[in-house]
C-alpha cells in the first residue's frame, strides 16, 4: 500500500505554523492501525487538509485563487451540471494563461459573423495545480462519466454533488436528491471509480448532508465508502437546514469512524470560520480535515494561520481579490458580486461599489489608484467601457438641450422618483450581462 502522504507533503504539514493540531491529525491519520485507500498518482489526499467549499458564484477563478493565496489546502468549484459541460470545448486563453470549455451563446445573424461563445468552466493550470477538485452536478451515470472525462486531466479529482438543497438541483434527481436515491448515487461513484480513476489517476469523492437519523446516515455511508471512492466530506445540516442554522455534529464521530474504517478520507463542513477551528474541530470529532464556506466567501484570508497574522482587513483582501479578478478578466457581475459580500454594508465604501458599472469605476470608488490602468485595459476587453460613454452622451446632450432652453426628461421626472434603479431591484445591465458567465452551477 502507497504512503498516505508524499514526503513532500509530509514536510509541508510538518512545517505548518498550526503546529499542534495538524500534527495530531496526521499522527492519528499515519498510523499503522487505521486502514486508508491507495490515493491514485495524480490524486490528493483529504487528510489534514483545510479547503475551499464548492460555492455558487464565490467559488468561480478568482475566488479559488485567492483561497489559495491565503493558505487553502484544496479549492472546489463550483459544482457544474454534467449536461452543461458534455459538448462543451476546450481552449487555452493566452492573454489570462487559463483553461476555458465554452459553448456557443449565439448564432450568427449575418454571413460571417463572429460565433459568440460562453464560459461554462475555468481554471488556472499553473496556480491551481494539484489543488483543484471539480465537482460535479448529475443525475446520471453516464453522463456523469461523459463530463468528468472533459475536465479530468486538468483537475486533481472528481467530486460528486450529493447535498444541494436547492430546488433547481434537486428537481433534476441531483444534489441533496441523491440522498434519497443511495442505488443511483452509489452507481453514480461506482462508474466515476471504474472510468476516471484508471484512465486519469485522480480520486473520486463526494460530498453529502446528514440524514434525519443516525441509522440512516450510518447506512448511508457505509455504502457510499464501499464504491472505491478516496473521501467523504459531510455537511453538518440537513437537507432542509439552511446555513443560519446551527450546524449539528452529534453524527460526526460515527461517520469519521465509519470512513476510517473503509480508509476513506472524512471532511467536515458548516460553521466552520477559520483554519485553527477547523483543525480544532477535527480533532476533537475525528475527522481528517475541514471545509471552510460562508467564512471564506465573507473574508477569505480566514485560510491564514493565528501565526501569520489570522483574519486581515477587508481593505487589504479586496485590492488583492481586485489583483487577481483583473489578472483572469473576471466576469463583472461576478466580481461586483463578491465585492459585495466582503465589504461590510456599514462602510461608506459599501454604496460606491454597488453603484460601480465597471472596473476602473470600483477602483476609483475604493480608492485603489494602483490598479485603475489594468482596470481600464480589461473594462475594453469586457466592453464595459461602453457603458460610460454612453453616459457621458446622455449628459451632453441634456447639457445642449439645457443650453437651448429646453428642459430634457422633465416629463419623467415623477415616474423616475418613483422608479427603483436597476442595482437597487437587483436587476443586471445590458453591459453587465455581456459579462455575465452562465454555467449551471448550485452551491454544493
């Protein structure tokens, strides 16, 4: 049987500032006694790991790469919908030095005429190397074999969307659905183990939810632990639970050992804020490591060890996830999306930001002078630009008709008094929604 860690890896975690607590986990994880599952050449290891979860929206490239910036052991994607990834096609962005699989968006209208395409996926084949884990929405065996094929030489594993509570996923027999369908899902790992892991020499997970009792969770995951797969990660809620309920850990205990029986790697998920609690938690429940979500998509330098300083300042983690959603030309909404989550709402800067059409408009918002140059350059490639001279015509020609006496839109002025703007009612702008990526992701 294969060394549970590679001696490089050994030497990373050894070194760790946590100290303590990860050398337990790994003590408890190498020795003789606990049974483990060869993890494929390619492949990695769950354990004494602390990783991003997979996350709508916050789980999309800049995202990910800022996770690992401040310390993340592993990243997620966001899970990805099998039949949005079949068909898609693969291609290396020079200008971000990304991977991308993209579909048509369009048909062209006239004779040609370019084929618009969207993004469905993206990664960072340097940056992410070895870290990255690809989770997948289905429903399906084959076709869950079918897009794991398309991604798999560019992630280090496969992870199987078992929890999702949204309607979206479960309507479709996918995420928290498969809980109650355990033969589909079990078939579902049985085929990713026996297609993928041979032919690309990466690990096979899943990730579940807690079921009502005990009983069936245990029975859940023994069968689940019996299809080949390298790890488990259990959110600590039910499926109806949602994140501002406190997770439950009572069953914790029991599905760590359960795993460790098989040698499958346990994860745990929810409420988890920072690595050392993370770490902390493990411990004392048994498990191999930890997933950190709502923490990190709030302020994702929560990767970063008590050591190094623990949780920075908002400021100093927006002009970084700014650095780098510029260096990969993040879609805007996103960006904006994510600017909004680590801003506190209290913060002047807060209202600026959501009334930012683009790039160097945010960064003059914050006050970030060093990336306005970049910011313009990308708001060009992304056509944002666009948006602010169309303004700045609409301002002069008031202006002109202001000048001729006239009194342009004061018709409209009541119904504009009354009307909500498009941010405000939440609606996307012509030229963000040129932006917007559209894969089929679900929070995981």
């Amino acid at each position: 049987m294969p060394p549970l860690l590679r001696p490089s890896e050994i030497s990373h975690v050894t070194s760790h500032p946590t100290g303590g607590m990860l050398s337990s986990l790994l003590r408890r994880a190498m020795s003789a006694e606990m049974k483990q599952v060869p993890i494929p050449r390619r492949g990695v290891d769950y354990r004494g790991k602390v990783v991003l979860a997979p996350m709508v929206r916050s789980g999309e490239l800049p995202s990910r790469l800022l996770a690992l910036h401040y310390g993340a052991d592993l990243v997620w994607g966001p899970e990805t919908v099998d039949k949005s990834m079949i068909g898609t096609t693969r291609r290396v962005n020079l200008e971000t030095k990304t991977i991308e699989w993209t579909r048509p968006s369009s048909r062209p209208q006239k004779p040609g005429q370019e084929v618009q395409t969207s993004i469905i996926y993206r990664l960072h084949p340097t940056k992410e190397a070895g870290k990255h884990i690809f989770q997948i929405g289905t429903s399906d065996p084959d076709h869950a074999v079918e897009a794991a094929r398309i991604v798999a030489a560019d992630v280090s594993g496969i992870d199987v969307n078992a929890g999702c509570p949204k309607p979206f996923s479960t309507h479709s027999g996918m995420g928290a659905a498969l809980l109650r369908t355990p033969e589909k899902l079990c078939a579902i790992l049985e085929a990713l183990v026996k297609n993928i892991v041979p032919e690309f020499d990466i690990g096979i997970s899943v990730k579940i939810r807690l079921l009502e009792t005990a009983e069936e969770t245990e029975a859940l995951v023994r069968k689940l632990c019996a299809t080949g797969i390298t790890g488990l990660t259990i959110h600590c809620r039910t499926t109806p639970m949602r994140p501002r309920e406190r997770a439950i850990r009572g069953q914790l205990k029991m599905i760590a050992n359960v795993c460790h029986e098989a040698g499958v790697a346990c994860l745990m998920n929810g409420d988890v804020e920072t690595r050392e609690e993370g770490l902390r938690l493990a411990e004392e429940f048994g498990a191999d490591g930890a997933m950190i979500a709502t923490a990190a998509e709030k302020n994702p330098s929560c990767f970063r060890t008590a050591d190094d300083g623990g949780l920075l300042p908002w400021r100093d983690v927006v002009d970084q996830y700014l650095d780098l959603a510029l260096e990969v030309d993040n879609h805007w909404a996103n960006t904006k999306y994510l600017l909004s989550q680590m801003i506190p709402g209290k913060e002047p800067f807060y209202q600026l930001v959501v009334r930012s059409k683009g790039y160097k408009d945010v960064c003059n918002a914050l006050e970030f002078p060093h990336h306005v140059q970049r910011a313009t350059e990308v708001d060009i490639r992304l056509g944002l630009d666009g948006f602010v001279s169309k303004k700045a015509l609409h301002k002069a020609k008031n202006a002109s008709a202001h000048a001729a006496g006239g009194k342009p839109g004061a018709e409209r002025q009541d119904k504009k008094q009354h009307k909500k703007g498009l941010s405000e009612r939440g609606v996307t702008t012509a030229s963000e929604s040129k932006q917007e990526v559209h894969p089929v992701a679900l929070t995981g």
